[in-house]
C-alpha cells in the first residue's frame, strides 16, 4: 500500500514537468512579452515575486543571441541581458531544428517557452523561434 502511494505521488508530481516538455508552443499564445534584459532584472531585483509572475508561465522573449550550444542531443540558445553574467536559457524544442542552422551569435531573435525560474541565468524549457522577417 505504501509503495502504491509513492508511486501515485511520484507520478502526480512528475506529470506537469513531463507534459511541458514535449507540448508544442508554436501555436499557443504567450501569457506575456518582455525582451531578456527586463526579465533578467527582475529576477535580479526580487526573485520571489519573479518567480510568481513569470514561472509556469509561457513567456514571449527577445534578445539577441550570446551563444548557441549543441549538448548532449539538446538545443540551447543563451540569450543576452543588461547583465555581464546573467542571461536567459532557451532550451529549444527539438522540433525546431530546421530554425537554427538559420541563427547566428548577435541575431535578435524571438522565442517562445515555458519559464522554470532562475539558476544564475533565466530557465526557459520546450522553446520555439520567432525568425526575424526583415533582420
């Protein structure tokens, strides 16, 4: 009975991580829109109420590329803030490969995904690309 109850608990906590990962935000519209440097600086300022704004939250991003990362079969896009050592973390969703031989470092991009929170940089998982049309 016990371990019946973990494991209905291990499940029902694990559910909402495993199903953000793979939803496909292409289509789906953002519950708000900043550019990077403003997201940074509020986690910077006052990660408690960042947290509560933003986390869980499908947010619409734009910054301008640091770096491009080919991890471990995971896209990662690390957009630059107003901050030397503070950016954004997109985890892009494998989905949106045929976008990234289309990037470069210091590109303004858009992108779309699920905020998770702060770990030196701002955390943003299943991420698609909004391609510039004239840039």
């Amino acid at each position: 009975m016990l371990f019946l109850l973990i494991l209905i608990g291990v499940v029902y906590f694990s559910n909402p991580f495993l199903n953000s990962s793979n939803k496909n935000l292409e289509n789906e519209l953002a519950e708000l829109s900043l550019n990077a440097g403003e997201l940074v600086n509020s986690y910077s300022n006052n990660e408690d109420k960042s947290n509560y704004l933003y986390t869980g939250k499908i947010l619409e991003v734009t910054g301008t590329i640091k770096e491009i990362t080919f991890l471990n079969d995971r896209i990662t896009i690390i957009l630059n803030s107003n901050f030397e050592t503070f950016g954004v973390i997109c985890d892009i969703n494998p989905n949106q490969k045929r976008k990234i031989d289309q990037l470069k470092e210091h590109q303004k991009i858009k992108v779309k995904g699920i905020c998770k929170g702060f770990l030196k940089d701002v955390i943003l998982l299943n991420c698609t690309i909004d391609l510039p049309t004239n840039e």
